[in-house]
C-alpha cells in the first residue's frame, strides 16, 4: 500500500517536498530517513603461542574466551531475534496532513517519542495538501488518516464518501492582516484578500471575517486562492505586493514580527466571533468499524502525544527544530505557546461548536449540506470509549495535573 501512496504521490509537488520558505527555513524533512549501517559479524583472533610475557595465554583464558564469545553470540541471536519479531507486529498505518505547520505537533511527538510503537503502530507520516487529492487518497484507502481541515470531510461526506471527524488539533487562533500600507478594513475596499485553496476552512473564515467589517467578498473585495497553505508564505507573497491582505496564525504573526517584517493587523476571528479549529482529524467509517483496534491504537498515542507535548517542553521544541528546522529561540517559545500550551485539548474530542460553524459557512454553496449538523459529520465513539475506560485518567496520573 505504501508503494502505492508513493507512486501516487510522484505527481504532486507538495508531497514530501516543502519549497524552502525565507521565512521560516521550512523545507522537505531530510532528517526523516536515515541509512542504518550495522556492524559487521564479530570477528575472530587466533592467538599464537610464542615467546615473551605478553605472548603467553594460559588455556583457562582461551577456554573463558570461547565461552564468552558464545554466550555473546547466543545473546546477540536472541536479541535481534526478539527485535524483528517485534518489529514484525507492528501494524502498518499511513498518515497525511495538509501542511507543514506547528499545529501538527502531537503528530511529531508521537513519532519522534515512539509513542506509536508503543501502542503497536509503525506510522508512516506523509504531506498530501488539503482537497481533492487528500480525501483522494482516504477514500482510496492510502492512507487511514488524514489531517486536513474539517470543510473538506464534511463536504465530500455530504456528496457520498463514508467519511467522518475523529479528532482535533486544537482551535484556530486566525488574524486578518494586511500589508503595512493598509491601517483599516475600510482601505481593503477594491483590494485582494489571498486565501489557501477555493473550498477550505481558510475561505470561508475569510469571507465571514470580511462581512463583519463590513465588507462584501467578490463585491468591495477580491478573494484570491493562493495554493498557500501555510500562512508564512501567504506573509511574502503580500509584502511582495502579490495579494493586499490573508488571514494568518498568531505563531506566524510572532515569526514576522521577529524577523523584522510589518504587517497590519485589521481583525482577531475569535474576537469577531468566528470560532474555528486549527485541523481535525478524519477517518474512513468503515475502517473505524473494521480495524477499529488500530484506530485506537491510534488515538491513544496521538492523545498521548498531547499530554507529553505540554508536560515536557524539551520533547516539543525538539520536534519543532526537527520538522519545522527552526532554531530561534523566541520562534520556538512562540510555537510552544500556541501548540503546545495553547494547543489542542486534553480529550482531543472534534470541535462541534466550530464544526457548526463551518457547515453554516458552507451550506449556501453546497446545496448537499442542507438540513445536515454537525454531528452528523463527526464520531466521538474512539474518544468516549477510552475516556469511559479510564485511559484519560491514566495518562493524568502519568503526567500531573496540566
């Protein structure tokens, strides 16, 4: 299957291969392959009887020696015997998200921790841009998992695909900024407001934004789908002039800022009342019916990966240094607050309030949505099982009170 997904992927630039931002340094994650060199067989000295001290090894010590080398070679089999078998049960489960950004990291931790060979899983991660390529390769089976905004699973659920929302990364902390120049909504007016791609959460968090300052997309302002995922790069494309405004993250607001770069801050979305999530997470039904131990196993570790993010700061900025390669200290304080303190919840239950909202955004040009809420587009069943088993309590107990 893994063959597969890569085979597909070939075709999509954005897979595996972030162009390197000026911004940030964000680029493809070589650190995430490593050749693995082992060593060669023991080897084996015949020492020759001869003349002078240094030559003289009585039998005893030969005879201690051969055993040695033995037990150390029974060890050594049953060692790397018990490795590969364990490695063997490790259970396959491929991974996507949309875009390369701190919001990701309980998947970094999960990985770079070991937590998912700890519930049994061998995960392999993967970066598949939000849309029709991403709910491709889910329903396709590629991969089990996806990361994506929550629009994207709602919308193709609606239109047919067995596809739910199974989890959270927490609640977006969105700004409407725009190019220094511009100290006011009212001067956006005949202006170009960048988005990420047509169909997202980023669309439509724009558009409602815009309204309550009063404007009217595609009327007082134009929306411009960008290809952009990644706000820090929406950043430079508008002080390079190429769009006026763009909806951006509190840590990529702190990032320019930092970096010496101006922007105009016209809006907060949770201060406008536009409450919505970072990501979700989002599943195939039927694989939650029929592998539902992976799920779970799954969930466990991702829940997991939560905790230890908030309790051990140094596990977290590694994994921001890692897959972010950054390395400025006030960059990574600001990504510890807002995706590791600030972050997803504790219980990572879907966000059904900022669900909500998304499918009320989104009904008036997806005529499938009508009549439909938000729960019909979600299953808690994963999350309420553990909770009600105790598991929420046991990593409480391991980690303190966060």
């Amino acid at each position: 299957m893994m063959n597969n997904l890569k085979s597909k992927m070939t075709t999509m630039q954005s897979i595996g291969s972030e162009t390197p931002s000026p911004l940030t340094g964000e680029g493809k994650d070589r650190g995430a392959t490593h050749a693995i060199k082992r060593e060669g067989a023991p080897t084996f000295l015949l020492l020759r009887r001869g003349r002078g001290l240094g030559n003289r090894v009585p039998a005893l010590s030969l005879c201690a020696f051969g055993i040695k080398t033995i037990l150390v070679g029974i060890l050594f089999f049953l060692f790397t015997s018990f490795g590969v078998a364990s490695a063997q049960q490790l259970e396959t489960l491929n991974v996507s998200y949309a875009s390369v950004t701190g919001s990701r990291l309980p998947l970094w931790i999960a990985k770079d921790a070991g937590l998912f060979e700890r519930y049994g899983l061998n995960v392999n991660l993967v970066v598949i841009a939000a849309g029709a390529a991403a709910i491709g390769a889910l329903a396709g089976g590629d991969v089990e998992v996806l990361g994506a905004p929550g629009a994207t699973t709602m919308v193709s659920a609606a239109r047919g695909l067995p596809i739910a929302i199974i989890g959270t990364f927490g609640p977006g902390a969105w700004k409407l900024a725009a190019h220094p120049s511009i100290t006011s909504p009212q001067e956006l007016k005949g202006k170009t407001v960048g988005i990420s791609r047509l169909g997202t959460s980023i669309e439509f968090s724009t558009r409602r934004a815009l309204v309550k300052l009063g404007l009217t997309p595609g009327k007082d302002v134009n929306i411009l789908a960008t290809g952009l995922a990644e706000s820090n790069k929406r950043i430079l494309i508008m002080l390079q002039g190429k769009i006026d405004a763009t909806l951006i993250s509190t840590d990529n607001l702190a990032e320019a800022e930092i970096k010496g770069l101006k922007v105009s801050v016209l809006g907060d979305l949770n201060e406008l009342g536009i409450f919505t999530s970072a990501s979700d997470l989002s599943a195939r039904r039927e694989f939650l019916k029929s592998q539902r131990q992976k799920a779970r196993a799954f969930m466990m570790a991702y829940s997991e990966a939560i905790w230890l993010g908030k309790s051990n700061k140094n596990i977290a900025l590694a994994s921001f240094r890692k897959h972010l390669r950054e390395q400025d200290p006030r960059r990574l304080e600001a990504l510890y607050k807002s995706y590791a303190v600030d972050g997803p919840p504790l219980k990572p239950y879907p966000m059904e309030e900022a669900t909500q909202t998304e499918l009320e955004n989104l009904t008036p040009t997806v005529p499938e949505l009508r009549g439909k809420r938000a729960s019909d587009f979600i299953d808690k069943t994963i999350l309420s099982d553990l909770e009600r088993e105790g598991f929420f309590n046991t990593l409480s107990a391991k980690y303190g009170k966060l």
